[in-house]
C-alpha cells in the first residue's frame, strides 16, 4: 500500500526496513535507546554501503535519567553514522533509501517501537509526499551545519559519557529533585521550506490519498527454502498444507513477524541448487496475526517449523503442475523490468547483479504492480501448457463480514421440540424448493441495530460476500464448534418479533415471528473452518475461548484472526 498505518507492528516493521534498505537510513528521534541502535548498527554491519544519518537531542538530563542511552549514540558514531545535535527537536521522522518513510509518534528507543502505544504512518513511493520528507530532512541538516558544528564527535561523546557516569554516581539523595539544564546542538528555527504549514500540508496529502480498491493488497514475492535448502529442478512444487489449514500456509523464520495483510498477493519463488529462485504459484493471503505461531504439535509433525514458526494462511492459492524447470525464472523478471521489479528499487541505477544480492537473507519482497501484471500473463501462459493445482480454504467465500450463531433446540408451530441437527436439516430440505430460505431467530432480543442491518444488505448489495456459521450447542448435543455454513442474501430485522410476509422457511414455523430474519442460500455442513480460526470482531477476544471454552455467546459478528 502507498500509505499504510502503523500501530502494533512497529519494530518489526523497523526490522524489515532495515533489511531492505539499500543506500541509506535517515532518522529524526529525540531520544536514541541502546537496543534499537543495535538493531541498526548490526544491519550496518551486513551492508557497509549503508549511509546512516541521525538528528537527535543531545541534553545532559536525557541521558542521566536513561530516556536517550549516550551508550546508543556512542556504539552508532562508531559503526560509522551520522549524527547531528539539535536543539527543541520534537519530530520523529525515519527514512529508508528515498522511497519509504515512517512518521509519526514513536522514538528510536525500546518503548517507541516495542512497549509503548503508538501511531504512525508509513508512506511508500508517494511522488509528492516522499520526496517532500526526504527535503525536510536534508534541508534540516544543511541549517545544522551552517548554524555551527553540531555534528557529533567521537571526543564530545566520550567526554559526555564520561560526565553522566560522574552526575549519576553523585545523585545519591533519593529526596533531592535534580536538574541538570546543559545542552548541546544547533538552535534554529524550521527551515521554511518545513514550516507548520508546510508540514501540515504533507499530513494532509498522505491522509487524503486516494483509498485502494476493495481487492487492492501489497505484492509480495515470498521465498521458499533456505540456502542449505534448495529444491531440484526436477521436483514439482506443491505448498504446506495440513489438516487444520488445507488451502496452505507460508512459513517465515524468527526473526521475522510479516507485515503481511489480510487480502496481500503471495508469489511464491522456490529457492533452487542453481541458485536462481524461480515463481511457481501465486494466491492470496489471510494476513499475519500474533497468534499465528507454530505449536509444539504442529513442530512435533513439521520439525522444521521450530526454524520457521510465523506463517501467513493462505486463502486461495494455485500452483503450477510441472516441474520446477518449467516455471518463471525470477532472473527473466529481473532481466526484463529491472529495478522496476521491486518497491524498493524503483528508478534506481541497479544492474541484475546488484538486484540479486538484495535478495540475500530475506523472506520476502514487495513486488510492483507492474512487476505482478509481467508475472500473472507469464504465469497464465505456462498455466495454458502445463495446468495448475488449486488449494482453496472454504474461507475465500466469507469475505470479512461473518455472521456466528450457536444453535440449541427449537420448538416447531405445535410445540414439538427438533434438536439443532434436525432444525439444519428442515432448512436445508426447505431451500431446496426454491435455491435459498429464510432463517429466523430471537436471540437478539431487541433485534440487529439499524446501522448494522444497513451494513451488511449494502455489502451484499456491492457483490460482497456475508456468510453465517452455525456452532451446534452443548444443550442440543452438540460441542459449540462450527458445523453448519450459509451465504447470507438479506437481512431484516424489527425491535419487536414479527412473522415473516411469506411462506419461504419450513412449514413446521410457519407464522413464527422473530426479531432477526437471515434470507440464506448454500446451507451445507463445514468441515473445515473451526472456532479456533476467529475472533469477535467487535472486542477482539477469542471464539474458541467464549463459544466452546466458556459455553457464552449466541449470536455475534465474527472475523478472522
């Protein structure tokens, strides 16, 4: 996405970052703490030809009371950043190569990017906005040199380490409230051409870009295998499939919490023993959640998960049924758009060389649109000679908005008890007259609030997909989890229950009236979705945890995790 929001996803978005930068990392923070500079100076190390400039503060009292760590600035000068002292520095501001920016709240420090509550944006290939921030930085370092020489020494870092030791040893009075008021940096005015206004002016066009259409999602080329793990040419590729995830999953090392979406496109590229990845499928992504961890079972079955724990499930995924040697050749990608295969190399002086090693050491990459549309017409052209394989979850249909009802027995016009299996049955005898039913409750007592009503026909309305899962109850002989499944084409719903207009549900309720009527169609039993899968999606909390493990909870709106 051009502009995405950053919350909880902070440093392992930093991390990416870092790892994909190129040329050079930019940093505005006024408070520099020791992990992240570690963070930084180890991806230093990996990439000499990074060049890293940093605007901090340098106050005496920030570093005594520990908020910015001297340590930091000390271990950072020495792999060989930049660093500039500014006086009234408030902005945090970070900047990789030219095209990615971060800013918003958070500090270079632990609690900035991994404790703390806080709010950013990440701004990517925007034509207007990225080259204004790469400005406002280089503009601000040109007023810091002009204004006096502020740019850190080994000498002046030393001599401050040496005289914050000596302050924090002296403060040895608990009741004493100190201060210690010495600062050193630049003390100007923002440059004009990163004033309020302008600045303001900025953060109006990254809030007013343009939303991305409803099937819009990052591309992402994700690579399989590791480098003492390469496949044949002679092998056929199929993904990792199990029990519990059958339409596949893609698996990331550690190190690494993806920042993949709900909705993102997966390339995948199998890492092979001529060492050229070559594209053997393509699908979309349920997106990566905290809980999407391997467990001891699943590490148990798959032992290399332990290696690679984090994965992202897929949604639908297709794969090409030849052998390796067969698919896309990633060189010919990079032979033929060149840095234009690539977000973060775009209009970048890169030979194939130089593309190939920016691969090293990473799971994935984000593809262009232009690189995704190159790779769809190669891969439906081999698809045409070879065919595919198809992995598909039976949640590619439930779209994002999901109806949760647990079903316990019922009682028919004569007062005839059916258990929840024999109310399913009914009505799925009933749809067969005419292709759809109309399902009818009263556990919304007061019925579904008007916006919520409005909500879900306009989406349907749209093309979109509302499904509702029914969970079979403990007090109908059931054990909470998913059995049933249906495409909802309308929902109605009173204050008050009334019956229905029409005949079109079972005739053992005819006359019933209900404060909820779901008009359904494709009510059949599922088998693969379960309540371990969800959450609500209105608190967050777990399904599995409420519906089964609490015994709560008969009628909500549920998403994915």
């Amino acid at each position: 996405m051009p502009v995405q929001v950053v919350s909880r996803e902070h440093y392992p978005f930093i991390c990416e970052m870092f790892d994909e930068a190129v040329t050079s990392v930019k940093i505005i923070s006024p408070f520099i703490g020791s992990d992240m500079a570690q963070l930084l100076t180890d991806n230093m190390a990996v990439n000499p030809a990074l060049k890293v400039e940093i605007i901090t503060r340098f106050y005496r009292e920030d570093f005594i009371k520990g908020v910015s760590k001297i340590t930091a600035l000390e271990m950072l000068h020495r792999a060989g950043a930049k660093i500039y002292a500014l006086i009234g520095l408030h902005t945090k501001l970070y900047l990789f190569d030219t095209d990615i920016a971060l800013l918003g709240s958070a500090n270079f420090t632990s609690g900035g990017f991994k404790l703390n509550h806080e709010l950013s944006l990440c701004v990517e290939n925007e034509s207007e906005v990225n080259p204004q921030l790469v400005s406002y930085f280089d503009e601000l370092v040109n007023a810091i040199n002009l204004s006096g020489d502020y740019l850190l020494t080994a000498d002046k870092i030393a001599e401050e380490k040496r005289l914050v030791e000596s302050i924090t040893k002296a403060r040895k009075d608990k009741n004493t409230e100190y201060r210690n008021e010495a600062k050193f940096g630049a003390n100007i005015t923002v440059p004009k051409q990163a004033s309020d206004a302008d600045q303001s002016d900025t953060i109006q066009a990254i809030l007013s870009a343009s939303t991305p259409p409803e099937n819009s999602g990052t591309i992402w080329l994700k690579f399989e295998g590791t480098s003492s793990h390469r496949r044949s040419l002679t092998e056929r590729y199929s993904p990792h499939m199990t029990q519990q995830f059958p339409e596949g999953i893609t698996c990331y090392p550690k190190s690494k919490k993806p920042r993949v979406a709900n909705g993102d496109y997966i390339y995948a590229a199998v890492l092979c023993v001529d060492e050229l990845p070559y594209i053997v499928g393509r699908g979309r992504s349920a997106g990566y959640n905290e809980g999407n961890v391997a467990t001891q079972e699943m590490i148990a079955n798959y032992g290399w998960m332990a290696d690679f724990p984090n994965y992202c499930r897929y949604t639908v995924f297709e794969y090409l049924d030849a052998p390796i040697a067969e698919c896309i050749p990633l060189n010919k990608i990079l032979q033929d758009l060149g840095s234009s295969t690539y977000v973060s190399t775009i209009g970048k002086p890169l030979t194939i060389a130089d593309m190939r090693i920016r691969h090293r050491q990473q799971a994935h990459m984000r593809l262009t649109s232009q690189a995704k549309a190159y790779i769809d017409d190669l891969f439906d052209d081999l698809a045409k000679k070879h065919g595919t394989c198809r992995t598909t979850a039976k949640l590619e249909d439930l779209m994002d908005k999901i109806i949760i009802m647990r079903l316990s027995n019922s009682f028919d016009n004569q007062g005839v008890k059916y258990g929840a299996e024999e109310t399913m049955q009914e009505y799925i005898a009933d749809q067969k007259l005419r292709g759809y039913t109309w399902f009818s409750t009263n556990a919304l007592h007061a019925g579904m609030a008007i916006e919520k009503v409005k909500k879900f026909n306009d989406a349907i309305s749209q093309g979109r997909k509302v499904s509702i899962l029914f969970a079979i109850g403990k007090t109908s002989g059931g054990t909470n989890e998913i059995a049933y499944k249906a495409n909802v084409l309308e929902v109605r719903s009173t204050r008050q229950p009334e019956a229905l207009p029409t005949n079109e549900y079972p005739a053992l309720w005819h006359g019933e009236e209900a404060t909820v009527w779901l008009k359904i169609e494709n009510l059949q039993l599922e088998t693969v979705l379960k309540a371990n899968m969800f959450k609500f999606s209105e608190t967050g909390d777990d399904l599995h945890d409420v519906i089964i493990g609490k015994n709560q909870f008969s009628f909500g709106y549920i998403t994915y995790k």
